[in-house]
C-alpha cells in the first residue's frame, strides 16, 4: 500500500512533512481532518503540513469552510496521480516523511492512537507542550477509509 520508500513533495526543503490524502465525501475523513488540524495549529510552523485533496477546488473548498480546515491544501485530480505514486488503497492516509524525503510512517483511516502518536512526536520535537487531540471528544479507536 504505502508508497515506494521515497516521497516526491515538493516546497518542505529540510523540514519534515506531513502528507494529507483525503477526499471531502469521506466520512472518516471528516472525522479525522478536524483533529489534525488541531495538531496543525499547535506544531504546523515547525513542520511542512500539506493536505491533498482528491477533488476539484469548489468541494475542496466547501469542505475547507465546514470543517475550519487551514492545513494548507493542494488538488489531485483524476486521473490522481499523486494518488497513484503513492500507491495509495483509501483515504485518509497520512504519510510522516523525513528531511531526507523518506517516507517514515503511513497510516490509513481513523487511528486514534496514531493521531496521538503524530502529536506526541511533533511535541518533543518542537519542545512545545503536548496537546489534548480530542480533549473530551468521545472517538473511536479506529475507523476504516
């Protein structure tokens, strides 16, 4: 599923990214992009965050205002083929990537405990407090895409 080792981004430089697929009618999606955007919020300036949609600009937008999502968003379209390099099965899936634009981990759907995971690491790295991901949100542990 998750790509060939190498990620193909561009604009990070020497920061490590943060890879979004998502597609606005998924439900897991929308579940899921309101707490990376709150990871976002707390440690985006530090890392290069990008969000991926899989859909023209005028849903992609819609979904951006519904959900307050300001993860800044770039458009794969179809045929998808940024989708396609990373081999991608389903959305969501988040892809960490290194500075040296290795893929470092991939995770697909709603993984509760990866989003804490995600935030855990982006904290210590940064040195900033870890945030509440959900504070009392009642979520599932995980949701298939």
């Amino acid at each position: 599923m998750v790509g060939n080792g190498q990620s193909h981004y561009y604009g990070a430089g020497d920061k490590q990214a943060i890879l979004i697929f998502y597609k606005y009618t998924c439900p897991t999606c929308q579940l899921t992009l309101p707490y990376l955007q709150r990871i976002y919020d707390a440690y985006g300036d530090q890392f290069y965050f990008v969000a991926i949609a899989q859909d023209d600009s005028e849903p992609t937008e819609q979904f951006r205002r519904e959900y307050k999502i300001s993860i800044p968003t770039l458009m794969d379209v179809s045929p998808y083929p940024v989708s396609r390099d990373y081999q991608l099965e389903t959305v969501p899936t988040i892809f960490t990537v290194g500075a040296d634009h290795k893929i470092r981990s991939a995770g697909e759907g709603f993984a509760k405990q990866e989003l804490l995971n995600l935030a855990d690491e982006l904290a210590e790295k940064t040195g900033r407090p870890q945030i509440e991901v959900f504070g009392d949100a009642k979520v599932p542990e995980f949701k298939p895409g």
